[in-house]
C-alpha cells in the first residue's frame, strides 16, 4: 500500500499539517521535527503527490520546450542550454520536437495549457499566436524564439539575422569577392527573409548585383541543399563565394560539394550560418557565423525567470544576440585567372 502524508504524520508523531511543512521545507519547522518526519517518510517510502502539491502552489514546477528539431546544433544546444537552467532553478523542462508542423506544436501547447505548466518556450513554426496569447494571459511565462510569431503578447529572443548574413556576406566581400552565391530560406520564415535582406544589403553597400541564377531560396531540407549546389555548378559561370544561410540545407549542400571536386577555397569560398561541430572537422574547416545558440537560451531563461517571479516584461521589441565571425580555412580571396 502506498504511503500517504497522514501515514508519515502518524509515524513521525507529529500532525499532517506540520509534516507538510516539514517535508515542503518550511522555516517554522524545528530540525529535530523536521528530522524525524523526513526519517518517517523514507522509512516509508513516501513520494508527495505532484498533482496536489501544484493544486495547493498552483505551481507545477514543469517548463516545456518547442523546437523544430534535435538534429541541429541550434536547436539541441537550446534544449541542453535550458534543461541545465531549470535544473539551477528547480524546475524540469519537457522538449517537444515538431518537425516544425504548427499542428504538433498546437497540441503540445494546449497539453501544456490543460496541465498547468510554469512556462513555455517556443522556439518553433511561429505559428499558433492564439495559443501563445492564452498562454500569456493565463499567466503562464513565456517565451518566443527562433521565428517572429504575429502579434504575440510573449517577449522574444531571437538571432540577429540580417546582421549575421550581412557579416558573412561582408567577409567575402572583403576577402575580394563578387559573385557570391546564395543558398538561403524561404521568403516566408523569419530566418529566410531577414537573412536574404543581409545579404542583399551587404552586395548593395559595396555596389554589386543580386544575380538571380545564383540565388536559390528554398526549404530547410538537405534535399534542398544538395539541389541548388549542383544548380550552382551546373551554371555556365560558377561563382567564386557561397553563403549557405539555410542551415539545413548546408546537410546536403556540402556533400555536394565536396563529392564534385571543386576545391575549397581555391575555386569556391564557402561560409556557413550557424555553427554545428562537424563544420570545424570538415575539410577544409569552414568559415562561419555563429548564431550563439547557448546565449539566446540563456536569455530566454532570464526572461522566464523574470516572469515566473512576478515582474513586468515588455514584449516587443525582440531580444537580438549579436552572431560572431569565425574564420577558418574555406574562406580565401579568388583565385587570380
């Protein structure tokens, strides 16, 4: 039969009210009591009731987390940045991975909604404001990331996109490019748009075209990927420099890539956004602009934390982390005919 806190109270000699406290922590509770019932409740293999525990608190001490996927260094180091936070803070997060379908994500935030938790981050379709909004108005913490979600009441961290296209398009342009290619995300996503405008901004301030045929837009598949590389070397003039800005393309685009024989950087330059470990053992180690992943989990929690302590966050505008630069070895001037 399955110990209940009058069970520990009668064992421990003490009533069901001061068990309660004894076992919740409470600084009204001498050490010797405190002692005793916790010797009581181990002896009898007592586990608290989660669910009444939360009725009484209105606490439920669970986060959820929505993300595209796992597969990315992205969204993986989000999930293990944010689990070690509520770890520190006393509370554990359910991560839900949607293969960025907003209905997967809807469910996940309705079963988070009906089951009380704390929080929620979303770093998902940027769909289901609606669901975010009650969400927020059911007092719950809140967080966006990743992609804009329309008039959502929730504050947002979110990768500084169109700086970091900009920056990579920059050091290739400075490395003495001008016919940059560009595998980058749909127009319709948050990433795809703001990244393609960094880009198109950075050709634009050093005076160079947008030529259409090396531009290809796509969705975040390594099919994709694949797809326009081999376009970008079927073309009659190749480039000399690649943007890949749609991250999972660059999964199928730099296999491509190096099973064509065109030698990095000599012939191409190559630059990634988003940084994943395999891309500093690739040969050659390529170039790219990290998105900080660690850091916007980081801040997401600090904005959860804020909210599940009572205070005021202003939703707009969304939180930017600065992306950074790192150089490596598939970046290098053109070569000289």
């Amino acid at each position: 039969m399955q110990a209940t806190l009058s069970s520990v109270a009668a064992a421990a000699g003490v009533s069901t009210s001061t068990a309660s406290r004894a076992l919740s922590g409470h600084p009204s509770v001498l050490p010797t009591t405190r002692a005793r019932v916790e010797a009581a409740a181990a002896a009898l293999r007592y586990q608290p009731n989660a669910t009444a525990s939360a009725l009484r608190t209105r606490r439920t001490g669970l986060l959820g987390l929505v993300v595209n996927n796992l597969r990315t260094a992205t969204f993986s180091t989000i999930a293990e940045t944010l689990q070690s936070w509520a770890a520190d803070h006393g509370y554990q997060v359910l991560v839900c991975p949607t293969g960025g379908d907003p209905d997967r994500e809807a469910d996940f935030l309705r079963a988070a909604r009906a089951h009380h938790f704390d929080g929620v981050v979303v770093a998902g379709s940027g769909a289901n404001t609606e669901l975010v909004n009650s969400l927020v108005d059911d007092g719950r913490a809140v967080v966006t990331m990743n992609r804009e979600v329309p008039r959502s009441l929730a504050p947002s961290v979110m990768p500084a996109y169109e700086q970091a296209a900009r920056l990579g398009t920059e050091h290739l342009i400075g490395l003495g490019h001008t016919r940059i290619a560009v595998i980058g995300g749909p127009a319709e996503v948050t990433s795809g748009r703001l990244h393609h405008a960094g880009y198109a901004a950075a050709m634009a301030a050093a005076g160079l075209p947008v030529v259409p045929g090396l531009v290809h837009r796509g969705p975040f598949t390594p099919d994709f990927g694949q797809a326009a590389a081999r376009a970008l070397l079927a073309a009659p003039e190749l480039p000399t420099a690649l943007l890949v800005s749609n991250h999972e393309a660059s999964f199928g685009a730099l296999p491509a890539l190096g099973g064509s024989g065109v030698a990095l950087p000599a012939e191409l330059s190559v630059i990634c956004t988003e940084d994943e470990p395999f891309y500093s053992w690739w040969a050659p180690p390529l170039t790219t602009v990290d998105n900080r992943a660690g850091l916007q989990a980081e801040r997401a929690g600090a904005l959860l934390l804020a909210q599940l302590t009572g205070d005021a966050v202003d939703p707009r505008p969304a939180e930017l982390v600065e992306p950074q630069l790192v150089v490596r070895a598939s970046t290098a001037p053109p070569r000289v005919s």
